[in-house]
C-alpha cells in the first residue's frame, strides 16, 4: 500500500483489523458520535461511531457491545443489537500508522430511561477521543469536522428503520 501522509509516500504495508462499530441511538432518535483527534497530527479533528478492533476469538458482535461499553459507558444486550446493518473496508493513517480494518456496523436503540456508566478509556483512548455527543441528524449534516462513514447522515435513512439488507459500503479512504 502506498499511503500519502503529509505529501510524503508511505510504502509501509498496512496493520489489517477486523472492527465493529455501533449506531447508538437515544429515545429522541439523536445518534452518539465521538470526537476524536491524532495526537501525531494535533490539526485533524472528526467525529466517529463508537467502536473498534475485535481482541482474539472475539465474534463482530461480541466487540460491538464491548466497545460500545467501554468507549461510552451505556450497556446493551446482545439481543438488543441488531444487524450487521452495514460493512465496509476502511482505509487510513492513525499515528502514523496505515491501517485497513473491514468494519461491520450495528445499530442500538436507547429507552428514554437509560443511564451511561462510567466508559473504561484505554490509555491510547485517553490520548486521543475529546468528547462524547449526542447529534441530531440535522447537526450531523451541519459539523464543521470529519464524519466518519463520511455519508453518515445520508445512511442513517436505511438504519431506522433497518430493512434487513445489509449494506456494502464499499471502500472509504480517510
């Protein structure tokens, strides 16, 4: 893979992962993004679903719930997930580091009752997410920064409701 960072050509081979991701939606239909940044590029800033790499033996929807819980403290139910809603192949720079991670998407709905815990941020975590928040699809449409999928708010028409389709959303590079 040969990556452009900063103008220069990274001819490094990209870390591989396997990633889940979660559309997290409270009773007034907002969607939970966080924001984060790359400490190896302090000027870029986006939004982003909550989510991440599978640990070993760990199913898609196993790392969706976990990380759903450990990046924003709410717990959901296997039960409650539903999808694969979308996937798609992804390919960045983080740290300056070039990754490609296929990512399947899973969509929750939060009751009007429901309290976050407290999230277990992982060091590499702390460094770099800046906020939790809760967007309304016209807020979503409207951010100034990066949104990760890109086409978030024009996707979100075919997570709610879901049909049951589970969408390829091909390749997105960032």
């Amino acid at each position: 893979m040969v990556a452009e960072q900063g103008g220069a050509r990274d001819l490094r081979a990209p870390v591989a992962r396997q990633a889940a991701r979660v559309l997290l939606f409270d009773a007034q239909g907002r969607i939970l993004l966080l924001e984060g940044h790359d400490p190896a590029h302090l000027e870029r800033h986006w939004w982003f679903t909550p989510g991440g790499g599978l640990e070993d033996g760990e199913s898609h929807r196993e790392a969706a719930i976990r990380e759903l819980t450990e990046e924003t403290g709410f717990e959901v139910l296997d039960a409650d997930l539903i999808g694969p809603v979308w996937e798609r192949l992804a390919v960045f720079d983080f740290m300056d580091t070039p990754y490609l991670q296929h990512e399947q998407f899973f969509v929750a709905h939060l009751g009007a009752d429901a309290q976050a815990g407290e999230p277990a941020w992982a060091p590499s975590e702390v460094d770099t997410l800046d906020t939790t928040r809760w967007l309304t699809r016209a807020e979503l449409a409207s951010v100034a920064i990066e949104v990760f999928p890109q086409q978030l708010s024009e996707l979100l028409d075919t997570v709610t409701p879901w049909d049951g389709v589970l969408r390829h959303l091909g390749e997105e590079h960032a």
